[in-house]
C-alpha cells in the first residue's frame, strides 16, 4: 500500500511539471501591471509618437513578453497602438464585443472613466502564442484622455 502511495505521488508531481512550465510561459498579473506603467510613463516622457511607435515594435522586450503586450486607444474607441496587431491601429473598435457578446472597449472604457482610473476589465480574446480565443484580463490606466493597458490570459 505504502509503495501505491509513493507511486501515485510520484505519478501527479511528473504530471505538474508541464503545467509549472506552461504557467511559467504566461505573464503574470505584476507583470502586466509593470508593463503597462511602463508605457504610461513613456508616454509622459517621451510624448506619444515614439511612445506608440516604440509600443508597436515587436522587437521591444519592453512592451513584448511573452503573451505579454501593450495596446492603447483613445476614449472613442479608436486604437492608437497595438503592440499584437499593427492592423488594428486607426479603426474605430468601439462596438467590438468578444465571443460572448461583451463589448470589449466599451469596458475598458468604463473602467478608465471610474474614479480609481485604472483596474482590471475581463473578456474574451485571442491569445497571441496559442492563438486561441482565451479568458484575458486586461489592465488599463487613463491618462490624459487615452486608455494604456496590457493584460493576462487565465
């Protein structure tokens, strides 16, 4: 009995090392909190065209990690830099709503309207590695009248 005990123990811990390195390849919560400020603060110092420009460079560590990237839209809806998809830059996405039906800018734009002008909004999204539809939590900050975010997949 006490050798069926050790093998089954055996058994789960080899199962948890792929799960251990699959969460290890996806960004944390921190993570994204620091990305994000990060990109605010780059913003305020370097002003916005090198900001965005430096957000959208897929080769920037920076504002690329990972499952890990920055996206910014201003408060109508319009994405001013995506650090995933360059094509998105320039469209209104207001009306975007995720798989579920929830209007996915909308919410981040009620999240930056809030007092705190920052926090977490949830929603559906492709994630860029798996490129699969996944649960993401998107933090955002306001500042001035943009919205800078970057987020986790669950």
């Amino acid at each position: 009995m006490k050798a069926l005990v050790i093998a089954v123990a055996v058994s789960l811990s080899i199962l948890a090392i792929p799960s251990a390195a699959l969460a290890a390849d996806k960004g944390t919560a921190e993570q994204a909190i620091a990305m994000t400020k990060k990109a605010v603060a780059l913003i305020r110092s370097a002003g916005k065209d090198k900001a965005f420009a430096e957000i959208a460079d897929p080769t920037n560590a920076t504002f690329h990690d990972r499952d890990l990237y920055v996206y910014v839209y201003d408060m109508n809806g319009i994405t001013l830099a995506h650090g995933n998809n360059p094509k998105m830059v320039g469209k209104n996405l207001i009306e975007l709503k995720d798989n579920e039906g929830k209007a996915v800018i909308k919410g981040l734009i009620e999240m930056a309207n809030s007092p705190a002008g920052k926090g977490w909004v949830e929603f559906k999204w492709p994630n860029p590695v798996t490129k699969a539809v996944e649960q993401k939590a998107g933090y955002i900050e306001k500042v001035d009248n943009i919205i800078v975010g970057s987020g986790i997949y669950k």
